[in-house]
C-alpha cells in the first residue's frame, strides 16, 4: 500500500515514469502472493487492480498504448465490471486507431456507468467516424457497380 501510495504522490506531481514504477513494483509484489486469505486476499485483489488501473493511466500518459491496454486487459480478465479497466483500455485502442474495439470498450463503459461523461465524450466521435466510412464505403460500391 505504501508502494501505491507513493506512485499516487509522483503522478499527481506530473511524474509520470517514476509513478508507474511504483504501481510495477505493487503489482509484481502482490501478483503471486497466493498464501493470503479472507480479509488480506480481498485486499490483495483491490491493491492489484488499483495497481494496473493506475499504472495503465501512466502509461497513457507517457503514449505507451499497448502497455495501458494490457494492464486493463489483465484487469478485465480478473473482473468484467470494471468500467475504469474498460474505459483505459478504450482510450488505448483509441490511440492505436482500433476504432472497432474502443468503440466496443466505450459502449461497455457506458453500460456499466450510463452517466459516465467521458465515455461519452469518446463515444460520439466514433459513432460519427463510423458513420463516415459507411457512407464512403457505400459510395465506393455504387462506383463499382
């Protein structure tokens, strides 16, 4: 927790790397830690998740996309209800120009949080984007036709 806590300190100071490294060291620290149990596992889980999310943030950040996306994958993997994990990994996508899947990742955002106005934000743009290349994809099979 204090790992987390310090990299909570470096990002809010703009330091990126240094924060993410942190959440590295958090997340390498209680991944395999298979001896707890209750109480200390459903902490453990928590400390983890927060680990990724906020490592995936930094990674964002810094413009490294794969790296974030992964992290929310793993997230994603642990547990599907979580509309950060799905909301990082659309900005990921979005950055990496996979239009299809961050439109999909936005859409499950909104699922889980309808009031989420990032999401949303995200959302219109590839819906309008989309919108673009079907009309221009049925312009080029009129053409030829």
């Amino acid at each position: 927790k204090l790992l987390k806590d310090k990299g909570t300190k470096f990002f809010k100071n703009g330091m990126y790397e240094i924060a993410d490294s942190r959440y590295i060291k958090v997340i390498d620290f209680l991944e395999h830690e298979i001896a707890l149990q209750g109480d200390e596992e459903v902490e453990r889980k928590e400390l983890l998740k927060a680990g990724r999310l906020n490592a995936a943030l930094c990674k964002l950040k810094v413009g490294d996309f794969i790296g974030a996306k992964d992290l929310c994958t793993k997230v994603l993997e642990e547990n599907t209800e979580s509309a950060k994990a799905w909301f990082r990994r659309g900005e990921s996508y979005y950055a990496l120009n996979d239009w299809e899947n961050a439109k999909a990742d936005f859409a499950q955002t909104l699922v889980l949080e309808s009031d989420n106005k990032a999401a949303k934000k995200q959302d219109r743009p590839l819906r309008a984007r989309n919108q673009k290349v079907q009309e221009k994809g049925e312009e080029n099979i009129c053409q030829h036709v």
